[in-house]
C-alpha cells in the first residue's frame, strides 16, 4: 500500500510527524524499528516503506518473530543443509536470503529467543548469514525494517533483549500512535475502509455513525476499526442502530452494578465522548467551530477533547467534577 506514506494521507498531527519520519527513511537503507500497540498497522507501514524505496522491485519478506517455534527460528531465518538435524532431508532456503535484494520485515522482534539475537546481530552486522549445517557464510543484500508492541528499554533492563541488538535495529526509531491519540483520523481511514470493501467511491457514513466512531476508544486500534466498518459495510443502513450498539457498547459494564455516583459518572463521560466527537464531526473536525457550535469557550471545549482523547484508564471523575464539566 505505497499511499501510506503520503503525509495528505494523515490528518492528525502525530501520524504526519510519523509519515514524515518514514518517507525520510524510505530514501536510505537505514534500519527502521517500529514501535507500536498491537493493531495500529506497522506491517501496512513497512510494505509502504519498502514500496517507497529503491528496493521497491525486491521481495518484502515478513518473519513473525513471536509464532516460529524456537528451535526453527536460526533454520527459519538462515536457511539449513541437507542432514543438518533430524528431518532435514532437503537444504532450505532461509528468510534472509528470500529477501535478497529485497526488505526483511522482523514483526514482533521482542520475542525473538534471547539464544537467537548474537546470531541475528552479526548476520545485520557482517551482511553475511550461515545456513545451519554449514562451514560457509552466503552474502545477503536486504534492508531490514523491525516492529514490536514491547518496551525494548525496558526487556534490555530485565535481560531478555540484547543492547546492542537495540541500537543496530533501531538506527531510526519510530513511534506509531495509537488510534485513540489520532482523533482527526478515524474518519477518514474509515472511510477510505468502507470504499474499499464496498467498491463505491462516495460510499460514507451517516453523520451518527461517524460521531461513534469519533468516541470509541478502539483497545484494537486499526485491526478493530476495520471489523468495524465491515460490520456496516455486511449489515448496511437498515441495520445500523446494531452497528452503534457493536461500536459502542464494547467493553461497558453493568450500570446497575455500579454506585449512583460512579454509574451517574460513566454516563456522563460517555456522554461528553459522544458529543464532542459528533459536534467535531458536524463542523469537520474544526475545533474552534465546534466550540462557538457548542456555545462553549474554547477553553472548555478543548478541556473536554483532552479528556475524551486522554480518560484516566484507572478512575472516573468524582460527581462533581463531572456535573461541573457539563455546565
């Protein structure tokens, strides 16, 4: 997918930082790590990276780091000999070398064997990698582009992932930001989704639908969203109360399980993520519209956005303050 990286491509301020660190990227061979929650769509990313460097022409080769059993990862990655272990009966050839002349996507790189990593250092380091079973090393001409959803800092501290290994894969780091920090993007990305399984160009959503799409936090990032819109895209307008009630009510509990001030609290923060998000929506994403819209300074207006896009994940506003936000 080659338009990923195009900065018109991304309306919020973080991805476009995030976009332009990779176009940067994708005019080197630089190794690229990227740094993300599971579902915010790394590999779309490193395919848009590779199909925007001059390896364009070569294979772009995915290793999924964390489903390879770990006694086939060394075969898996660098090939093996005829006779190498029981059950070689035939030479193999590995993941680095099908990427030869191509790029080496390494997803999930935090779960690579602590055993593994001298041996994928020095096969990044010398350009060379030895079959399992053999005395020789073969060349290899492959860009590498690594993504994980760990804190690698942190498993170098706990000593489960090598420093060096770190900084060889990470010569340019790069964040890419949770759904739910990227407001300005659902939409359209969702859009975009839509016209895509539908194979309509105008295909949109009803302003409702789109508000609660604005309000949902999206645990699942991209990956979530995209279930989501095929949801609609199966079901259509007729069923789309359902549709709302699938978005919106994941992951909510039992009201009536709750304390009067805690329930009271929910619904009001549930209330002010929807709202915001559909005003946001009817103005076009205009915050300063959206707070003469809403007969709010925008002040409060932007109080309410920092707390619809940030909401403490271990806590609810106390009644008060949230009876207060809504004057």
């Amino acid at each position: 997918m080659p338009d990923a990286l195009r900065p018109d491509k991304a309306t919020s301020a973080s991805m476009r930082r995030t976009v332009f660190m990779l176009e940067n990227a994708a005019a080197t061979d630089v190794t690229v790590l990227l740094e993300g929650e599971n579902g915010v769509g790394k590999e779309v990313l490193a395919q848009s990276l590779h199909a925007k460097s001059r390896r364009a022409s070569g294979p772009f080769v995915v290793v999924d780091c964390g489903a390879i059993p770990a006694n086939l990862v060394e075969s898996e990655l660098f090939g093996h000999e005829r006779g190498a272990f029981t059950g070689a009966d035939r030479g193999r050839i590995g993941l680095f070398e099908q990427a030869h002349g191509g790029t080496l996507f390494l997803d999930e790189i935090g779960e690579l064997p602590l055993e593994l990593q001298p041996k994928l250092l020095r096969a990044l380091e010398q350009r060379a990698i030895r079959p399992v079973g053999s005395g020789t090393t073969r060349p290899v001409d492959i860009r590498v582009v690594s993504a994980t959803n760990r804190n690698l800092r942190d498993a170098i501290r706990a000593g489960t992932f090598r420093e060096d290994l770190f900084y060889r894969l990470a010569v340019a780091r790069v964040s890419v930001p949770a759904l739910r920090e990227r407001l300005e993007d659902i939409v359209p990305l969702a859009t975009k989704m839509l016209r895509e399984m539908t194979a309509e160009p105008a295909a949109s959503f009803p302003p409702e639908v789109a508000a609660m799409l604005r309000a949902h936090r999206w645990p699942g990032n991209v990956r979530e969203l995209r279930n989501a819109v095929g949801r609609f895209a199966l079901l259509g307008a007729r069923d789309r109360e359902e549709i709302l009630d699938l978005v919106a009510t994941e992951g909510e509990v039992d009201l009536s399980a709750l304390p009067f001030h805690e329930a009271r609290s929910r619904v009001l923060e549930r209330f002010e993520a929807i709202y915001v998000a559909s005003v946001l929506d009817r103005v076009g994403g205009n915050v300063s519209k959206a707070a003469d819209h809403a007969c709010l300074a925008r002040s409060t207006f932007y109080r309410f956005l920092d707390r619809v896009r940030n909401p403490r994940s271990d806590s609810v506003a106390s009644p008060t303050h949230a009876e207060r936000a809504l004057q």
